[in-house]
C-alpha cells in the first residue's frame, strides 16, 4: 500500500509540472496564419495583392484565405478558400460569406499590382452566406425606398418559421397621401443563384380600402432584399434556411476549408 501511495505521488507531480509546462507557454492568437495583416496590406506575393483588392473593395472586418498553392502566370488557381466577416454587399453588411472555388481563373497576376482583379469562372464553386436581422435592419432604417411614395419605418424579424415585416407606407391615392401601415409575413427565394426575394407573402394593411396595386407596388419597391451580383465573384446559390435572429443562403454542398495549404488573415484595426 505504501508503494501504491508512494506511485500516486509521483504521478501527482508529474501532471502538474506538465500542466505548469502547458500554462508556461506563450498563447498562439486564434487567427494565426503563414502570413498575417493588420489595418492594411504590405503585398509580398501574388495572392496578398489578391487578398489587398478584396480588403479595399469590401472593407471586411476579417478574412481568411487559403490557397493549396500560387496561382500560375494566367492567373488560375487550383483551389482557393475564403471566409469573410462582416463584409457589406449591396449596402447590407453580410455577417459571414464563405466559399471555395476549384480551378477558378484570374486575369493574369501582372495586373493585380495596380489594383486590376477580375475574376472570370470556375470549375465548382461552394458557398455560404449568412444575414443577421439586425444588419439587414440597419439597412432598411438608412435608406428611403421609392421616391412619391415611399416607405417608412421599415423593420424586420427573422425565425425559424420565415420572416416577418412591418413600415408605413406613404402613398397618393386620389390627391391625398395616406400612411398605410403594412405587415408582410413571407417566404425567401433566390432568383437567379444570385438574388434575394420575398416569396409566396402575405400582406396586412390598417385599411381595408387600399387597391391591391398599392400593396404591390409597395413590396416591389423593397424587392430585391440583397443582389450578390455586386460581388465580383461568380457565386451560385440555391437554397435558403431560416434561424432565429438570422438566414442562410448557401449551395447544395457546403464549402470546408482546404486541409493544409497556405493561409493569409487579414484583420481591421
């Protein structure tokens, strides 16, 4: 028994020295990568003046890129992985926009220097985007949308179940303008692999009298929700879920980071 506790002793040691070991070591940031930035881009190779263009063209808060390799003199890369935050598109600040693209060409890495990045196509291309109802409310309370009439006070809540909205619209029917409060209750869909949509919704008004062609020349002015065709890449999505608080648009197959590879971070100050 001695000999037993003796044994549970030293074993006892020898967990904390290597626990104390462990603790001692300097902490390695969550967001370490073979080459990291911060505020702004020092380009020292190709893919970093590709990485700079992204930054200043979508101010990101933080992004993460992995490639399995450089890209050739035309531009092509074999594979790329991208993880965007808080990327604004189309106005709305987009809380996470990742993807990777096999075989996805460039034009040539001689022009990127000068700030020239175009992308052209890809052979697969895997995505996911996710919108948060408070970003995309941010939005609507910024903007006006329609000119004569016009909403008001738009806002919007997202769930498991859809999404709901409520504003006042501002309409001239017969000379006199009326504030007609409009609730919608609807579904999503992506027109075009591209697009966000209400679909198949339902509308409330506080009154009775409103001819229909109000109410849809209401919900047309607010349609579409987000174009990611002002993203200069050739994105495809097709199929939209609903959460609490927020929504996914992504493709059948869900992008993974590449194993391995070269990775870049960049972060905002």
């Amino acid at each position: 028994m001695k000999i037993l506790r003796v044994a549970a002793s030293i074993c006892s040691c020898m967990f904390l020295f290597v626990l104390c070991a462990l603790f001692a070591l300097p902490a390695v940031p969550a967001w370490a990568a073979d080459f990291e930035f911060k505020g702004e881009i020092k380009a020292q190779d190709p893919t970093s003046r590709l990485l700079a263009h992204y930054v200043d063209a979508f101010t990101p808060e933080d992004l993460f890129l992995i490639i399995d390799e450089q890209p050739d003199d035309t531009g092509r890369f074999r594979d790329l992985y991208m993880d965007l935050t808080g990327v604004l598109i189309d106005g709305v600040r987009v809380d996470k926009l990742t993807f990777r693209m096999n075989d996805v060409q460039f034009n040539p890495p001689s022009e990127w220097a000068a700030g020239n990045v175009e992308c052209g196509d890809a052979l697969q291309i895997y995505a996911r985007c996710l919108l948060k109802e408070d970003d995309i409310n941010r939005k609507l309370a910024s903007e006006t949308f329609g000119k004569d009439d016009h909403w008001q006070n738009i806002s919007m809540k997202i769930s498991a179940d859809g999404l709901s909205a409520r504003g006042t619209y501002v309409a001239k029917i017969l000379f006199v303008a009326l504030n007609i409060l409009i609730e919608v209750d609807s579904d999503l869909k992506i027109l075009e692999n591209r697009e966000l949509w209400l679909d198949d919704y339902k509308v409330r008004v506080n009154a009775l009298d409103v001819p229909d062609y109000i109410t849809r020349k209401a919900i047309a002015q607010i349609q579409p929700l987000l174009d990611l065709g002002n993203f200069p890449l050739p994105l495809k999505l097709h199929k939209v879920e609903f959460q609490e608080g927020q929504a996914a648009l992504s493709t059948r197959i869900l992008p993974n980071p590449i194993e391995g590879g070269i990775t870049y971070r960049y972060r905002a100050e």
